[in-house]
C-alpha cells in the first residue's frame, strides 16, 4: 500500500486522473443529490395524487350506490306513506323495490306496535328479500322475520330516536357474528307527522367490502372503512372487525402521530398525512362520507411509494462506482499518452546531465504545448550541443596556448638560470683584474721610492690592461642585458691575464 501511494506521488499521470475523478465524483454527486431530490418530490406528489384519487374513486363509487339505495328507498317511502291504511300493499312495494334495485338485498317495513289494532300481533313487520331457492321471482316474504322485538334493534332504534334517515354500520348479533348487511333506515309518517314506522333497505356488506378493499394504490396497502364510533366496518383484518376500534389501535403505537391523525381522521377532515405505525413509515390518505359519518381511509407504506426509488439506487451506486472507475482508468490512459513525450523528454534530459549528447531529441508534429515544449527542448539541445563543440575548440586552443606557455615560461627560467649564471662567471672574470689592480697599485704605493722607472711603468701597464679588461667585460655585460644574448655570452671563453 505504501508502494502504491509513494507510486501516486510520484507520478504525474496517476495524481492528474485522481484529482479529474474526484472533481467528477463531486459533479456526480451534486447532479444525483439533486435528481434524485426532485425525483423523490415528484415520486411523493404522484403518489399522493394517485392514492386520493383513488380513495376519491372509492368514495365517490360508494356514495353513487349508497345514493341509488337512498332515492330507491325515498321513492318508494312515498308511496308507503300514502297507503298505510292498507298493509297489503306492504309487501307489494318492499317486493318491489327489489325488483326494480339489484343492489338491494333486503327489505323491511316495520310498523310501532299496536299500529294495527285488529292484528292479533302487537308487532308487525314485512321483509322481504333475495332468496336463490324462491321460485316466485327469487324473492322471499316474511311477515315476522325474527323473534327478537325489532323495536329494540339497531336499524330501527336509531332512526326512531333521530326521527331522520340515518345509516346503520354493521352490528354483533346475538350469536356473537357481524351482521353481512348494512342498513339505511327511514322513519315513516302518517298524514298528522305522527311516527308509525320504519322503513328499512340492506345493502350487501360483501360488495361494499369488495369495493373499498379493492382499492390498492400500491402493491402492500390497504384501505378501511370506519364507523362514527372508530370500529372498523371494513378492514383487510377480520379480527378487527368490531372488535377493535381505531382508537384502540392508536393507543398502541409508540409514536403519537398516529393518535393526532386518527382524532384528524374522526373528526371529518380529509386530506393526508404520515405516521410511523409498527416501526414503519407510512402515509394516511382519509376522507369522510358525510351522510353516513363514516371514514374511509388507505394506508399506504413509504416502502411502496418510493420502493422503486429506493431500489434505484441499488442500481445507481454499483453503476456509479463502476462508471468512476472506468474514468480513472480511462483518464490514466490518456493523462499517460499525452505526457508520454514529456517522460521522454525526462529521459532524454537525465542523459544530458550525465553527458551523453548523441540521442537528439525528435521534432514534434504537435501544435499544443507539450508539441511546442519538446521542440523548445529540441533547439535547446542543438544550442547546448554547439556550445559545448564551441568549448571544447576553445579548450583545446587554450590548452595548445597553455603548452606554448609553459614552454616559453620553462625558456624564461632557463635563461634566468643561464643569465644567473653568466652573471656569476663574469663576476668571477671582474674580481682577478680587480685584484691585481689592488695588488700592483698597494704594491706601486709602498715601494714607489724603490722601484725603477722601468718597473714603474710595467706596474703601471699592467694596472691599465686590467682596467681594460674589466671595462671590456662591463660592456660586454651590457650588451648582453640589452641584447639578452646571455647563451652566446657565456660560450665564449674568458681572458685570463697574469699578474706581472
């Protein structure tokens, strides 16, 4: 590892492709953050329009049947009131609203008791309904269909109580099982406004079961439908049904989002919002049916909604991973073959430093500055090769010059020696004469009286010759110190006079 860093260190190409990289890891990185930023908001928008549309879709589906059960039903109640003096014809409109409503299951006219004194039962009902083994047009009459007092029941109690048309949920009978039914009960008057019964139709809880559960945006959500109490109506978990409220269940959420959506939800608002329900994120769409009171709601998972967001990066990050490296390899390739000429010109200048000069540098056909940078090199090259040539002519006339002048000095030296050496010979050659002059003039002083005139003048000679002597000598060395003939000087023989 340390190889390799020390490797990148030092080479141009590695670190140039690293830092183009990174500065493009950093492009990418600002370019999906922001695409995968919008494409999350547009991810969320779609999804929440596609969950209230389809929550729209659901609601809108069951107020179109539950109207059609309310007109059939308000129509019919019309007639009923006008024909109350005859019960036969009881049965005669509730048959026929069946016939005339397939979405009806059941029908019911129930009169308060004691409405018809000559009846010996104090109660009296018709329900009719949809019977497969009926031959008669496939509906079934019966006159008391239950032997529970029916004033007692829901469907009638309530609308009784209310004194209004009201919609009754589904309810636990005695045998401990949800009624199948949902009920819309209207109360009846007579000509005074007097309240003399109730006349109640069922809808099959199947087909609004069906209709509300298939509603499913996304592959793993869900929807329900709630009563004015919280109980579930519809849930795609039997267990809940009836047997626990929404309430109930928000309770036992750690995260109190949910309890502040489900009083949102049950107090008819309509709209959206997220809670964390299990540990996991979701989001609730909700929207009341309000003559009813009822809330249907779809639960939707975030794992469903961005689940093809979230598996896109899955995809994205071993692409961009890959695609990076593909770069770096991509950029070493070419960071290496563009400054190839440059390490050639590296070796080629370590070789100059080392004193080889025979490999010239080639000529570059390229125009950009690496082109222009080796044929500089070039020239430099050809300038220091003709100015090293140029170096060593000199050299050579220098050390020529050099050997001329060691010769000519070794010359001077001898022919110092030589002059040293004339110089001490004719010294030699001065001090005889010089002696003898000093001899014969000492020798003329003290015996002057005693000497003949002919002695004299032979002393006197002979003083003369010396004189001459030394002075031919004193010019001679003249001569030689301003010719310099110093080596012809000391080859001639010197004259050796005798003292007389």
């Amino acid at each position: 590892m340390a190889r390799l860093i020390e490797r990148a260190r030092r080479s141009l190409s590695i670190r140039v492709s690293i830092r183009v990289v990174a500065f493009a890891t950093c492009l990418l990185l600002v370019a999906l953050s922001i695409t995968f930023y919008f494409s999350r908001r547009g991810i969320r928008r779609e999804a929440i329009e596609k969950a209230a549309l389809v929550l729209d879709g659901t609601i809108q589906h069951i107020a179109n049947t539950l109207h059609m059960a309310e007109t059939a039903s308000n129509n019919m109640l019309w007639n009923i009131e006008h024909h109350l003096d005859d019960p036969k014809l009881m049965e005669f409109y509730c048959r026929q609203i069946l016939i005339e409503n397939p979405n009806i299951l059941s029908c019911a006219m129930a009169f308060e008791p004691n409405y018809y004194p000559e009846r010996e039962d104090s109660l009296y009902i018709v329900y009719t309904y949809r019977c497969d083994t009926c031959q008669q047009d496939g509906i079934g009459l019966a006159y008391q269909y239950d032997t529970r007092d029916y004033t007692k029941q829901t469907w009638y109690a309530c609308a009784q109580q209310q004194d209004k048309p009201c919609w009754i949920e589904p309810v636990i009978g005695n045998d401990n099982q949800l009624d199948d039914i949902i009920s819309y009960s209207l109360p009846v008057h007579d000509s005074n406004g007097k309240l003399v019964g109730i006349f109640s139709t069922d809808l099959d809880l199947d087909w609004l079961s069906k209709t509300i559960l298939s509603a499913k945006p996304f592959a793993h959500s869900y929807s329900t439908l709630m009563g004015k109490n919280g109980k579930y109506i519809i849930h795609p978990d039997t267990t809940r049904l009836y047997h626990q409220t929404v309430f109930e269940q928000g309770a036992k959420q750690e995260d109190a989002s949910v309890a502040r959506v489900i009083r949102l939800l049950m107090s008819g608002a309509e709209g959206y919002k997220p809670i964390v329900m299990d540990g996991q994120k979701h989001l609730v769409f909700y929207k009341p049916y309000k003559k009813a009171g009822w809330v249907s709601a779809i639960v939707c998972p975030e794992d469903d909604i961005f689940g093809t967001y979230n598996r896109m990066w899955y995809f994205m990050i071993p692409i961009c991973v890959f695609s990076l490296l593909l770069l770096l390899l991509l950029c070493l390739y070419a960071t290496r073959k563009e400054l190839k000429p440059l390490q050639h010109l590296g070796n080629l200048t370590q070789m100059i430093t080392q004193g080889e000069y025979g490999n010239l540098i080639r000529t570059s056909s390229r125009h950009d500055e690496i082109g222009h940078l080796q044929n500089s090199f070039r020239k430099m090259q050809q300038s220091l090769t003709a100015y090293i040539e140029e170096a060593n002519n000199r050299s050579t006339i220098l050390s020529e010059s050099n050997e001329a002048l060691r010769k000519a000095y070794q010359q001077a030296m001898e022919a110092d020696r030589v002059k040293m050496a004339f110089m001490r010979n004719m010294s030699d050659q001065i001090v005889h004469p010089i002696e003898r002059i000093k001899d014969n003039a000492d020798y003329l002083r003290q015996h002057y009286n005693e000497l003949s005139l002919e002695e004299t003048n032979q002393l006197v000679e002979s003083i003369r010759e010396d004189s001459d002597n030394i002075s031919d000598q004193l010019n001679r060395m003249l001569e030689v110190a301003l010719k310099g003939d110093v080596r012809a000087a000391s080859q001639e023989e010197p004259k050796d006079d005798e003292r007389p």
